[in-house]
C-alpha cells in the first residue's frame, strides 16, 4: 500500500517526496556496494594493526559475503510478510550500529563478527529496498527510470569505495569501518519521514519456518564451502562432504516448498523463461566482473607497483560511465527492452575481457587497459539495471521481496562461485620461480575463464531475443463470437504450482 504523496502525478512527474524515497533507497544499495569494495585496500593495514593472519584477514571479506549471500531468501520473503517498510528500516539500523562498532573493536573475530552482521543486515535491506520502488513505481517506463538509477548506485558505490579507501585507509582503517555508519543513520532518519507505509501480507498461509531454516541453512553452506573450497582443496573430502551435504539441504528445500501452503520461495515464478535467464543472467554478469576485478587488482598492484589509489583510478572510468548513463538506461530499456540490452552488454564484457588477454609488464593504459574498462562500464549500465527490471516485471506485489531476494542471491552466490573458481585456477598455475612474466601468464588462464563465463551470460539471454522477435510480428486480425470466448474461459484450468 502507497501513499499518495509517493506516488507519481497522473502526468508521469515525480513529486519531491517520491524523489526522497528513491534517495534513501538509494542511499542503502549505494552503502552495501561501498562497503564491499572499501574493505578489500584496508587489508593489509588490517592485518598489521591487528596482528591478522592471511587466512583470518579472508574472513574479514567472507563474512560479509556470508551473511549477506546466505540470507537474502528469507530477507525477500521477511519484506513481502512482514512489511517492506519495516524491515527495511530495522535492518538499515542494525547496518549503521554494526559499521560503528567495527570500527571501534580492536579484535580480529570481533571485526569478523560485525562484517557478518553487516552482510545479514544487508541481506535485509537489499531485497526490501528493491521491492519498495517495484511496488511504488507502476510497471513500465516509470519503473524502468527509477530501477535504473538505484542500480547505478551499486556501480557508483563500488567504484568510489576502492576510491575512498584508498584515501582513508592512509590516515587509518578505521575510518574505511566508521564511514557507513553516518551515512546509514542519515538515511535512517530520512526514512522514516519519506518511506511509504506497507501492510503485512495478511492472506498468507503461515510462515514458512522449515523452508526459512533449510533455505537459510543452504546458502549459508554453500558460500561457505566455495570460500573456503580454495585453501581446502576442491577434491578434499571436507569439502566434497560440504557440497553433498548443500545437495541434500537444497533438495530437502525443494521438497517442502512444493508442499507448503506458504512458500518461502513459490517455485512456479521460476517457470518463466524471462525469470530464469534473469536469474542465471545476473549469477554470470556479478561472476565474471568479481573476478575480472580480483585479477585486476593483483596485476596493477603485485605486478606493476601500482598503489591502492591508483588501482582505483584505473578503474573509476568504467563507474563514471555507469554514473554518467544512470538517467538514460530507462528510457533505452523503453525503447528496445531489456532482452537486447543484455545481449549487447554482455557482448560488450566478452570483448573487453578478450582485449585485457593482452596485457604485458609494461602497459600503455589508454591504448590497452583503458578500452576494456570503458565496454566494462558499457556493461554493467546495460546489463544491471536490465537484469533487476526484467526478474520484477510481471510480479504480483506481494511476491515483490521473494523475488527481490532470489536476483540478490543470484548475484552473491555467482560472485562467490566464480571468484572461488578464478582463484582456484590461478593459485594451480602458480609458478615454482615467481619471476613478474611467469606470474602474469598464471593469470591469464583465470582471465579466459572470466570471459568463459561472460560468454556463458551471452548465451543465456540469445533465446529470449527470438521470443522478443516472435512478439514483434504483427499479429493477424482475428474476429471472435462471444460464445466461443465465454467457452475458452470456462475450459480455462487454473495452473497450480
């Protein structure tokens, strides 16, 4: 249930109010990006500080991941039963009281503490935010506009995030911690005046407790298992066992969502063709950039000498171009809708993986770096805001959260698989003389496979482009009897989940 005052004029114009709505929701995809991408420069002075080890140091980044990948189901569904409004705001709080407290503590488990429940409360706010524009914003060009500058908001905070804390992680890495926290409660604040009031569901059959704990219990596992799968070994029992044990949690799941009056997840969204290529859309889109950007940064700062602000900047072009397109990706969603748009832009992200392929120990960066950034950024403007478009058009409200919440997941367990995977196969291909040419021809075989997969992602979406095609065809006029259409709605069966 909107408000009047946030929602748009019968003449498509957005009132200040419905602005400000945007603006906090934005602001809260804009600090899940930020502090993902902060955290990973403030390492090392992390680990000098406190007297961290390497391994311990991976959980400070993991924790995160843990928290906010194997949440996100039962935070979708939570905004759909429980009020979008609501749980948005709560677990917006508990963002800004864990940022503060993380940079305060002087404990390696304790900082790993506060990042997981950081990566929870996001897992929280992510889906409920998301579903707030989808069930405020009418379906169509208005939605279009406005998903496509909150998704921006995840490329502009994860761009300047390396930006950030490459600035404040001279003065201390403190402050990489602390500056989430002011910005949270600001947008708290600003919540609670702008945000429009949702109802419970209140025609749900129950809470799903056994699918909550068995779909929790599986995303949980997984991520830990790919995060952990690298230093484990990927054959090891340990971690052949973990990834049984994910296989029968999430075939228990199945099984009681078929059955369960009120799902945590309705299996049946998935029938769609659109929803499904949206799903697997997002899962190689975060995948192959997670670990461009991983191999990346290893090859600026160990090969190159490069420092952690101008690793950044190297990468701020592509996150400018995303900021720059935010306001006009909706309207080129309008005109050309978003199966094209993702087939364009992962075109886009397999030929600028294939350009950096050629890299050397001295690279001109206009001529060999700079081109692949920009269709990088070329990508992430189309593809993003296309993708969270296409999961939620079509979705009834009350299932908004669910879905919300399956796109988020898709994104985290895609980044988390595949970065697992890149390591994996560079970290086999490491050199036994560790000379600057033998380490970089280690990372090439990791960059195939970042193209693999975008070339995967490319793939996926090729079959949605010939059902756009067929809906294009103009249709035959058809004159039917009344009688016959009454007759065709009578023998009409309703589909059952």
């Amino acid at each position: 249930m909107t408000s009047p005052l946030t929602t748009p004029t019968s003449d498509g114009r957005w009132t200040p109010r419905l602005w400000g709505t945007l603006l906090v929701l934005c602001a809260a995809m804009f600090l899940d990006a930020l502090d993902v991408s902060m955290v990973g420069v403030a390492l090392p002075s992390i680990g000098a500080d406190l007297g961290l080890s390497t391994s311990t140091l991976q959980w400070i980044v993991s924790g995160y991941i843990l928290g906010y990948g194997g949440l996100l189901l039962l935070g979708g569904r939570a905004a759909d039963l429980l009020g979008r409004r609501q749980v948005f705001l709560v677990a917006l709080g508990v963002f800004a009281v864990a940022s503060l407290l993380g940079g305060l503590v002087d404990s390696g488990p304790l900082l790993i503490a506060s990042r997981f429940i950081k990566g929870l409360s996001a897992a929280f706010t992510a889906p409920a935010g998301l579903s707030i524009i989808t069930t405020t914003f009418p379906e169509g060009p208005l939605r279009n506009k406005a998903l496509a500058i909150y998704t921006t908001c995840a490329a502009t905070g994860f761009s300047m995030g390396l930006v950030l804390s490459g600035l404040l992680t001279e003065a201390s890495w403190r402050l990489t911690m602390l500056l989430p926290a002011p910005i949270a409660l600001i947008a708290l604040v600003a919540g609670l005046k702008l945000l429009p009031r949702s109802a419970r569901e209140k025609n749900h059959n129950g809470y799903d407790i056994p699918g909550a704990v068995l779909g929790t219990a599986s995303m949980l596992l997984l991520v830990f298992t790919v995060v952990q799968a690298p230093e484990a070994g990927w054959a090891s029992a340990r971690t052949l066992l973990s990834f049984l044990a994910v296989a029968a949690l999430l075939t228990a799941f199945v099984l009681v969502e078929r059955r369960s009056p009120g799902p945590l997840v309705r299996l049946g969204v998935l029938r769609s063709g659109n929803q499904i290529r949206a799903q697997l859309g997002a899962l190689a889109f975060f995948g192959s950039y997670v670990g461009f950007q991983f191999l990346t940064t290893l090859y600026m700062q160990s090969l190159l000498g490069w420092s952690a602000l101008h690793t950044a900047l190297a990468f701020l072009p592509a996150g400018a171009l995303v900021a720059l397109s935010s306001t006009k990706v909706g309207s080129i969603v309008d005109r050309f809708g978003t199966q094209r748009l993702i087939a364009v832009g992962f075109g886009f992200m397999v030929v600028g993986y294939a350009l950096f392929l050629q890299i050397d120990l001295d690279p001109v960066y206009a001529a060999t770096i700079l081109p692949s950034m920009l269709l990088i950024g070329a990508a992430c403007a189309l593809v993003f805001p296309s993708l969270n478009i296409q999961a939620t058009n079509g979705v009834d409200d009350h299932e908004q959260g669910m879905v919300s919440g399956l796109l988020n997941t898709s994104v985290q367990v895609g980044g988390a698989i595949f970065l697992a995977v890149v390591t994996a196969v560079v970290t086999a291909g490491a050199p036994e003389q560790a000379t600057p040419q033998a380490v970089l021809d280690s990372y090439r075989p990791g960059f195939v496979v970042v193209a693999c997969v975008a070339v995967a992602g490319l793939l996926i979406t090729l079959p949605g482009l010939r059902g756009t095609r067929r809906a294009q065809r103009p249709q035959p006029s058809v004159v039917v009897a009344k009688s016959t259409v009454q007759e065709a709605e009578q023998d009409r069966v309703p589909v059952r989940d």
